[in-house]
C-alpha cells in the first residue's frame, strides 16, 4: 500500500500493481487520467476506429465486473472503454469519506468522456453507473448513439426503493453486517461468491463466526481474487469509497446521492428518441424486473430483454448473453 496526498491535500491510497497480476479473463492494461490530481484508472482496447462502448459498474465492482462483455465487443470489433470509479479498481481511493458525493463520480467520468472525445458511443450502465453513466448522456446527448441500461435506476418522485436495497443500505450503517466485517475477515471478493450464486449464503456466517473459509472451485475462486484485488493490503481506509455508495443512497442522503440530479436526469432522458435498449436479470430484488419493465415502457422505441435467472452483477454471469444480444439488436437496426 502507498498512502499519498494530491497537491490539494486529499489523502489517498493506491493499490499495488502485484495485485492485479495475471487476473483470469483480464489481461488488460491500465491508462490514467489525470482528475483533481488522483488517477482515474480505465482500460481502452479494441481497434480505435471501431464502434465505441462505455462501460460503467457500480458497487462494490470495477472494470473486471464488464470483462466478459468487453472480450465479446472486442472480438467483434468494438472499441470497449471501463474506468473504475476513484475508490474502486486500479484507481486511486480517497481516504476522506467527505470527498465521495454522486456528483463527484459523474464528474469524473465527464472528464474522461471529454479527455476521450467519445463519440457515437452506446453506454452501459448498471448499479451506481446507471446515475453516474446516464448524467452523462443527459450532459452530451451528441457523444451518445445508444443506451443499455441493466439493473439500475434513476431516482425521482414515486420511485419504491425495495427492501433489499433498504437491507444493503443497513449493512453499511454502525452494526451492520458490512461495517462491522468488512475488510476483516469478511472482503469484497467473499461477498461477491454469496452474490453470484457461487457461495451460499450460509457461508458467510461461517466466515464471519469460525473464519472458515470454504473451498472454492477453481473458476470462482479466480473471481473471488479478482474482485479482492483493488483492496488487497489497504485495510479498512481502502474501502473508504466503496463504503460511500450504499450510504449515498438518496432516500438516506439526497445531497450526497444528488437526489434533485437524478430527477433531473430522469425527466431529461424522457425524451430521449436514439435507441435504448433494457436488459434485465430477472433474479435481483434491488432493482426487480417489473421496475425494469416500467422503465422500459416509457420510452416507445424501447427493447426489454430479461435474462430469467440473471441476478444484480449479470455483466458478470451473462456478459457473453449481453454482447450477443446487443449485437443482434444493432445488426436488426
């Protein structure tokens, strides 16, 4: 771990790069962009005169969540761009909890939109990237030929936050699960097994109470790794970041979720005509498949897709489905 300080007198700390050493299914480099003297770390590969994809990903991920859509666009052509929100990834993270807002993450991402010159791009978003990604859309409408949305949401007037989502937020609160496990013994990757099916539930209890750790097959023992990697050695200051999403939510923290924002978004993106295109995981009670289907059935020109047994992280589970069912959708106009 390397703690540091911008010329602001931010404090941070950075992720050794022998973390992410040879990491299954991601043998991308790392490119840096320069923002309020942090490093926004993001991967660009693909052929430069391709069709561009923007790849956003929300708590408690990075990049590494997008890698199976990613080897799918690439290998069709594609230019695919995924940074990882400062505090997450290879990027720098903020020791500070008053640094994180919403509004900070959407202006990060609009510098890197910019510093790109991103142009006819489809963005994906999911989770935080959904606020994150589409306030950029609603800021450079003319950057943007297409839209994908998965499992997220816009906050406004009349939206039902799930129990679910009123649970993780819980977690994160003094006593909960999360605050109190997270990073020891508990870690990101662990939690992501429960979250993808490949873990059950149960076996969180026994990590928590035994610091038994179970035996995992070799496929999502290599997932676990790469999930642990962007906080591995940096303890409890390290996930400083990620502990700011579930607390930003704005039925908790309107300001800090840039609650009037996302109205706002949300009421801008009516309008929207380009193509938008929902794809679901049928299987997550935070965002549920009737919330996606209602959002979808605001815009005419919409296309839902709903992946039965996908859960919250179906870029991680259903990346190749995903990919195949863009690429349809573009090939058939």
């Amino acid at each position: 771990m390397t703690s540091l300080t911008t010329a602001a007198g931010v404090p941070f700390v950075r992720s050794e790069d022998a973390a992410f050493a040879d990491l299954a299914d991601w043998p991308y480099a790392p490119r840096y962009l320069d923002f309020e003297g942090l490093r926004l770390a993001y991967v660009d590969e693909g052929p430069r005169d391709g069709p561009v994809a923007l790849l956003m990903h929300g708590m408690p991920t990075w990049g590494y969540l997008n890698r199976h859509i990613i080897a799918a666009l690439v290998a069709a052509g594609w230019r695919c761009i995924a940074a990882d929100h400062i505090g997450f990834g290879r990027s720098d993270k903020v020791t500070d909890p008053g640094w994180y807002s919403i509004t900070r993450h959407m202006a990060a991402h609009a510098a890197l939109v910019a510093a790109l010159d991103l142009q006819n791009a489809t963005i994906f978003v999911q989770d935080w990237g959904g606020p994150i990604g589409l306030a950029q859309v609603a800021d450079a409408p003319e950057r943007f030929d297409r839209i994908v949305v998965m499992n997220t949401w816009l906050h406004h007037d009349g939206f039902e936050y799930t129990p679910a989502i009123r649970r993780w937020n819980a977690g994160w609160n003094p006593g909960g699960l999360f605050a109190e496990m997270l990073p020891d013994p508990l870690t990101i990757g662990w939690f992501m097994q429960v979250a993808l099916g490949n873990m059950d539930a149960a076996a969180i209890s026994g990590i928590v109470r035994d610091r038994h750790f179970p035996q995992l097959p070799a496929a999502a023992a290599a997932t676990r790794a790469g999930y642990d990697a962007p906080f591995a050695g940096l303890g409890n200051a390290g996930l400083t970041g990620a502990r700011r999403f579930p607390l930003s939510l704005p039925f908790v923290n309107p300001e800090g979720g840039a609650a009037a924002r996302q109205a706002a978004i949300f009421a801008q993106l009516a309008g929207w005509t380009k193509p938008i295109h929902f794809v679901w995981g049928g299987a997550d009670d935070v965002f549920t498949a009737d919330w996606g289907r209602a959002w979808a059935a605001r815009f005419p020109q919409a296309s839902f897709d709903l992946l039965p047994d996908a859960g919250h992280f179906l870029q991680d589970t259903h990346g190749a489905a995903i990919a195949a069912i863009m690429l349809g959708h573009i090939a058939g106009g």
